[in-house]
C-alpha cells in the first residue's frame, strides 16, 4: 500500500463524480455518516447541503468533520481529510457550486432538470487541508490477481 500521495498521485479520483462519505459529530460525540456530492476544487473538498441540515448544526458545534472519497477498483484510491471544516453561507458561491455539482453527477441534461426543481438556498461546507491521508495500491498489483501490468480500473474476470 502506498500512502502519503500527492493529489496527482491519486490520478482521476477526484474528479470522478464518487460520493464522499463525511462524517460528522453528534453533540454525544457519536459519528453521523453521510453520503454527499461533492468537488475538489482549490485543494479542498466543497459539499453542498442545505442551510438547516442536521450536518451544518454538527458541524457548528463540533468544528470538526471528515471527508472520505475512495474507489471499488483498483488500485483502490483514496482520499480522507479531517479538518474543521467553515460553512459558507454566500448564495452566489452556493448556487454556482450547486450548479457545478449537479453537471458533474448528473450531465447538463438532468442538472438543468435538478436545478429547476432545488432550493434557491445551498450551504457549501468548504474543507480544506487539516490532516489529509491518500493511499492506493498500485504497488500490490499480483496480490489482487493482476499482473505486473494492470488496467486501472478494471475487475479481473470472474472465472
């Protein structure tokens, strides 16, 4: 396992549309799991949610959350960052993440459909480094059965 990769290291990982999984902190310390959408974008991550979720109020109040992205193929990318994270409450900057979002995971078609149809109001939690980790396993290729030369994301066949 390789760890400790750059951001280009991790190769089209963040720009594939992947849901996160961002972990925030109940006021009993226990975790809530969330999957969200999500962007990579001036070396950190930018969530969109809305302005009264339950992850805001977390978030307010703890100063802390996590952020996960990862493959199911190999090499088995992945990315999480801790940090304490700040809630911009800007509609311009909302919207115009929102709008980028939604193409990224739905295509311009259905972004469009998405966007008619969502609140004009959008929160964006803005992560940017805190402690970051990145691994993949690039260099364990024969022990997922691949060979010394290996398609990256590509499943062996079942046989």
């Amino acid at each position: 396992m390789r760890k400790g990769l750059s951001i280009q290291e991790l190769g089209d990982l963040l720009e594939r549309a992947y849901n996160a999984t961002l972990a925030t902190y109940r006021r009993d310390g226990s975790v809530l799991l969330s999957p969200v959408w999500h962007e990579w974008r001036d070396d950190g991550f930018n969530i969109i949610t809305g302005p009264d979720d339950v992850k805001v109020r977390h978030i307010e109040r703890q100063h802390r959350a996590v952020a996960v992205v990862s493959d199911n193929d190999f090499p088995f990318r992945g990315i999480e960052l801790s940090c304490s994270p700040t809630i911009m409450r800007d509609i311009r900057f909302g919207q115009d993440t929102l709008r980028r979002i939604a193409v990224r995971y739905l295509g311009a078609e259905r972004a469009q459909v998405y966007l008619r149809s969502s609140s004009e109001s959008i929160v964006v939690i803005r992560m940017e480094p805190g402690d970051l980790r990145t691994w993949d396993f690039v260099d364990d290729a024969e022990s997922f059965g691949f060979g010394a030369t290996h398609e990256p994301n590509t499943r062996p066949t079942q046989g």
